[in-house]
C-alpha cells in the first residue's frame, strides 16, 4: 500500500512528507523522483537565507514510517473572509456548517 501511494504522489508531483524511523526525523516538502525495487528517490529544496540547495537522497522503502501530503494552505495572515470556497461543495462540508 506504501508503495501505491508512493506511485501515485510520482505521478502527480506532488510534495510529500516522509518520516524516516531509521534516523527519526522528517523530510519536509520533498519530490518523489523515481522509484525503483526498494529503493525511493527523493528531492529536496532547502532555501538558506541567501542560497537555494537542492538534494536528492535514496532511501529503503522499509525505512519509511509515514508519507503525508497537505491537503491545502492557508496564508496565516488571511483572515476567514479571504478563503476561498466552491459553491459546488456540499452543504455538510462547507466551513461554518453546523
């Protein structure tokens, strides 16, 4: 099932966070590159101050704890009044139903 969801975020090029349980830490924001057997390549941005660093690190598929992607971002300095919503969202989802 990793591996699907793992699939699916390549296909998609969407950014994903994985927990490594091996050195118990986060990879935040990264790309899912390539996967081949099991092993997973992945890239990551890390904007230093002044410069912008790019990684890419393989990892064993069986060391992977958690894979996350956000669902969407709201800006902190928005308030309520800015989000933007769909009409087509049904009534029971919409923010501020009951």
């Amino acid at each position: 099932m990793l591996q699907r969801k793992l699939d699916r975020f390549l296909q998609e090029q969407r950014p994903v966070w994985i927990y490594l349980r091996d050195q118990q830490c986060w990879i935040e924001d990264a790309l899912v590159v390539e996967i081949q057997g099991d092993l997973v390549t992945l890239r990551h941005e890390d904007d230093d101050e002044d410069q912008l660093s790019s990684w890419e690190l393989s990892v064993r598929l069986d060391s992977i704890g958690a894979v996350s992607t956000r669902l969407a971002s709201v800006s902190r300095s928005s308030g309520p009044d800015d989000i933007v919503t769909t009409g087509d969202c049904p009534e029971a989802e919409r923010l501020g139903s009951p």
